[in-house]
C-alpha cells in the first residue's frame, strides 16, 4: 500500500456557510494501480485529488504515505515529499511559458537540488521518451496541445515518482490527441507506475482498472 | 530564474528601476556638490593664509556660530598703537595690519555704488595676501600723509569703470576726491575682496572722523607657532584692555566653523535624496506586489512541484535585490558621471562614503520592500494559486 486515506472529510467555509466538501472517505492506493477518481463537477473530486497529491490535507480522518501520517506535516515538509513522490500532470498542462520544453521538465529536479549537467541529460531523456526529443529547445507556445501535455508527464515522470496524479489530462485536447495520450499513461502503467487519473469523463475513466466514484463529498461505488 | 522573469518584463523592470537609479543618482550628485563646496571654500579661506591672526572687538564665540548664537560685539578699542606694539614686543610676529571700517558711496562720473571701506596700513598686501591685478599698492608715506589714494576691488571697478581704465581716474568717496591707484585680483569667496575698496587708514579715519581701529591683522611668522602667537597677542592686550574687548581668530577657527557649517549642508541634501531612494524602493514594492499576483498560477505550480515556501520567497526576494541593486549600480554610474562632467563648471567631490552608503541603502532597500512581497508569495496556497486564473 503506497498511499492511503483513512476517512477523511474535509469541510470549507463559504461565506459562514459550512460545505462538506469530502465526508468520510477511504480510499487505497496499491503499487501498480491505475486507478480513476470519477464523478461530476463539484462532487469533491478535486478535494479529494488535492488531498492525495498533498496539497492539502484534512479537516479530519488521516493520510498515509507509505505506512507514513503525513497529515500533520509542515508545508515544508509537504513540499519536499511532494517532490519526491507525486507527479502531477493538469488540465492546463501548467508549463511556465518563458521557459523552453528541456526547462520545463528540469524545474522538479530544479528544487530537488540535482546539478544542472545531470538535469539536463535526465529531462532530454524524458523528452526522448515520451517523443518530443526534437523540440528540447521550443517553449510551450511553439507546441500543440497534445505536445504540451506530454512535457507535462515527461516533468511528472522525470523524479521517477511513487504516483502519477493526472487531473483531467484530455480536458482541453481533441478526441483523437486526447486518446493518444491515454495510451500513453497506459503504457506507463504498463511499465509499471502507478497512475490515479481524475475526471468526469466516463470514457477517459474506462482507460482505468480501478474505478473509485464519487458524488456529494461520498464514495457512491468503488 | 529570477532575473529571467526580470527580463521577461524588461520596460517595467527598467522604469521600476527608475525610481532606484534616480535616488542613487541624486544623493550621489548633491553629496557631492556639498562636499566639493566645502572643499573649495576651505581651499578658498587658506588662500587669505594659515598663519593669520585676526584681533576682533569684543567676545565671539566661533563655536556657537553654527548654531546660530553669535555674543556681544562691544565698540573696538583698538589703537594704532596697538599694531605697533604687537609687531615689536612678539618674536613670533613678522607684521600688524590694523583695519578701520565704514560704508560710504562711491562715485565715478554717474555710475554710484555702495560699498565697505577698509581702511589699512600699507603692509596690508603683505600680511593679507591681497594681489593686485594692475596699479599698485600705496606707500607708507601716502599713509601717513593721509592721501587721498584707493585701491578697488574688482567687482566695484567693473561696476564703475566697466571696460574703462580705472588706474589715474578720480571717483568721489563721500564727497572727497580719491585717485585710483590699483585694482585687487578676483579670487573668489575668499573675504570679499570684490566689492570692497582699500585706503590707507590715516585717510580712512581722517575722513570718517574714527579714533580706534577696528580689528587687528598678525602674520605669524612661523605657522607652527600659532598658539604661542595667540598667546603673545593676548599678554600685550591684555596690558590695556580686559578679556571682554577682543577675540583671537585663526583661519584654523574660521574653517572649523564654516565646515561645520557646511556638514550640516552636506547631510540635509543627501538626507532629501535619501527620501527619492525611499520612493524608489516603495516603487519596487509595489512592482513586485503586482508580479506576485500575475504570477501566482506560476507560485502554485513551483509549490506542486517541490518548491518550499523559502525556495519561493528567496526566488522574489532576489528579484527585488536585483532591480534595486542593479538600479543602485546604474545610479551610481551616472551620479558620478554627471557629477564629473560638473566639475568643468562648478567644484564637485565624489566622495567612497557617499557611493558606498547609496549602494549599500540600495541592497538594504531591496531586501525590506521586498520581503513583503516575497512572503505573500511564500505563503500562498498551492490550490488556491493552481485555480487562479
């Protein structure tokens, strides 16, 4: 078991108004799983991805790290272990515009504090990997949607981490580039690594082995 | 990185930096205008010579001039004699010029002005170190004849003669026909030398109706001897006057009090361009308040990825140091150029503490504005900051 959430809830505050945006949720996460958080926009899918991409942690219940309480750790702490073991790919792909593709995938190894000779030669060879080794040197806006998205998981990838956190990933690409690009997390899964893919989308989800879905802050079915 | 996101905004970046470059510039350029004025002034005063004793009436206390206090000037009580006697009972005296004052018109056809007599004894050019600039000097004889001899300065000769030889001319003192004898050199601050004119002081006290002189003039010999001369002149004084009748100056007092004097000026104009240096850095503050902002979709994808809340805060805090430093090294490369480039005009002093304060405020400046900055960056939540659009 890499990562766990023992009954979590997580409540906001609107305006004085309670929101329980996740109520009493469990879920685990196995070495090797390819698993799909699915459910409607504002069903807490998204809290609940923030939760295990530690980017938040609970109002209650508890989050494991490998067998580790990480729900009371300090943002430092979160930052680092973020680093280490979650690799996130976005809806919006996230790339920083100013910098070239090869930059793109060196800033996690950036913050890591890895010397810029090895940075270099591992973010070519993510680049290789997932087929963009010709446009190194290109920033995001010379790219396609579909080819910003793969600098995406190829920066994901490059820290070699524990789970691959990819929140909506064919959101705004084409069916046809969209699907490209599922086959690729497939294929990583393949390889072994542990993909938790987030979205409304039930034919996105079917890529998925495990199926975790959830409306109003509940897990309706897993 | 941080200097990448500078010169992804390279206007902004550079009219932020304005505000730094042009306090720098500012308490460069007035520090040194101060300090190259008080440098040529004191320059100015040793010119009139380092080895004179001036004898003024009454107490004065040179210490309280700065602060504006200035004690009792009694009526002088000084003689001829006086002069006399200080030149032949001190070894340490080479000679005594006593001064006699008054204003008085002077006229030369239908040009008039207004202006000081100094009224001197002949060894005046000797003691006070007064060079002409044509003519001569009168003799001992004219003065104690009491001829009717003046020698101008060079501001009151252009006012009366404008091109015109003023040397042999007459001009009318208070009803009284002098001969033009000579014309002082111009030298700048040093006393006045421009509007005031020279006549023997026999004439001058003749012609005034005075009987005591009104200060004394002693040339020490040796300058290292000044403190014993001070004290030979005070013991003959002292044999016929008391304490209350006379002040000793020396050019040592003179460039003490003129230079305190001109401190203060110095601090009060760095201190106005040290306010320009504040706005400045309240300009990077600013600045760096908006690009936290626009960039907080950027903050929260460097915290997803591993970036610490320090790793951020240092990344805008050197941000902010770079646009103040690199203002600061802008300015003072300009502040020294311009204040070089003014020194063909006017005395001008580029002084390392003024360059280093300026620096060293500048990096001071970009670490406190911006801190404030950096740590709403720091603090930002990742979620909040990936949502933001």
């Amino acid at each position: 078991m890499i990562l766990q959430l023992k009954h979590v809830s997580k409540t906001y505050f609107l305006e004085g108004v309670e929101i329980k945006a996740l109520d009493d949720v469990s879920v685990d996460v196995k070495e090797g799983d390819f698993l799909a958080i699915v459910g409607p926009s504002g069903s807490g899918k998204s809290t609940l991805m923030h939760l295990i991409g530690l980017l938040d942690t609970p109002t209650s219940g508890e989050v494991f790290l490998e067998g580790k309480d990480v729900t009371k750790m300090s943002e430092t702490t979160l930052s680092k272990l973020r680093n280490e073991h979650i690799g996130f790919v976005f809806q919006q792909f996230n790339l920083l515009p100013r910098l070239s593709a090869l930059e793109n995938v060196e800033l996690p190894m950036i913050y890591r504090g890895m010397k810029s000779e090895e940075r270099h030669k591992k973010a070519k060879e993510m680049l290789d990997m997932v087929g963009l080794g010709e446009r190194l040197n290109n920033r995001p806006n010379q790219l396609s949607g579909g080819q910003q998205q793969r600098v995406a998981i190829a920066r994901s990838l490059v820290l070699n981490p524990l789970i691959i956190l990819a929140d909506e990933p064919t959101g705004n690409l084409d069916t046809k580039t969209g699907k490209e690009i599922l086959e690729f997390l497939h294929k990583l899964n393949k390889e072994g690594h542990t993909i938790i893919l987030v979205t409304h989308d039930s034919y996105v989800a079917e890529q998925a082995n495990r199926h975790i879905h959830i409306r109003d802050g509940k897990v309706v079915s897993s | 990185m941080a200097i990448r996101s500078l010169q992804a905004n390279k206007v902004r970046s550079f009219l932020t930096m304005l505000g730094v470059i042009i306090g720098v510039m500012s308490v460069i350029l007035l520090t040194a205008l101060g300090s190259g004025l008080q440098g040529y002034i004191v320059k100015q005063l040793e010119n009139v010579g380092s080895n004179l004793i001036i004898v003024y009436p009454g107490k004065l206390d040179l210490k309280s001039l700065g602060q504006g206090g200035m004690a009792s000037i009694t009526s002088p009580k000084f003689v001829l004699k006086d002069a006399n006697d200080l030149e032949t009972q001190s070894q340490y005296i080479e000679a005594v010029v006593p001064s006699a004052v008054a204003q008085g018109v002077l006229k030369y056809q239908d040009q008039k002005t207004y202006t000081e007599l100094l009224g001197l004894t002949a060894n005046f050019s000797q003691v006070m170190n007064s060079p002409l600039a044509s003519g001569e000097y009168f003799t001992e004889s004219d003065d104690r004849s009491g001829r009717k001899v003046i020698i101008l300065g060079s501001e009151i000769a252009k006012n009366l003669f404008g091109t015109e030889e003023p040397i042999d001319k007459k001009v009318v003192v208070n009803e009284s026909r002098f001969t033009v004898i000579g014309v002082l050199k111009n030298r700048g601050v040093s006393g006045g030398q421009e509007d005031h004119v020279v006549i023997p002081i026999t004439t001058e006290m003749h012609l005034f109706n005075q009987n005591k002189v009104f200060a004394l003039y002693a040339k020490v010999i040796n300058s290292n001897e000044m403190d014993a001369a001070s004290a030979d002149i005070k013991r003959i004084l002292l044999g016929r006057l008391t304490e209350d009748d006379f002040t000793l100056l020396t050019m040592k007092d003179l460039l003490g009090a003129v230079s305190s004097i001109l401190d203060v000026l110095t601090l009060a104009l760095g201190g106005i361009a040290a306010i320009s240096l504040l706005v400045g850095g309240i300009g990077i503050m600013n600045i760096m308040l908006v690009s936290v902002t626009e960039r907080t979709q950027e903050i929260g994808l460097r915290k997803a990825l591993g970036a610490t809340p320090n790793v951020i805060m240092i990344q805008f805090l050197i941000e902010a140091v770079v646009l103040s430093v690199g203002g600061g090294m802008i300015g003072m490369l300009l502040g020294g150029g311009i204040a070089l480039i003014m020194r063909l005009f006017i005395p001008t002093e580029v002084t390392l503490w003024s360059v280093s304060l300026a620096f060293s405020v500048s990096a001071i400046i970009g670490i406190v504005f911006g801190v404030m900055p950096a740590r709403k960056a720091a603090k930002m939540n990742p979620i909040e900051a990936l949502r933001y659009e």
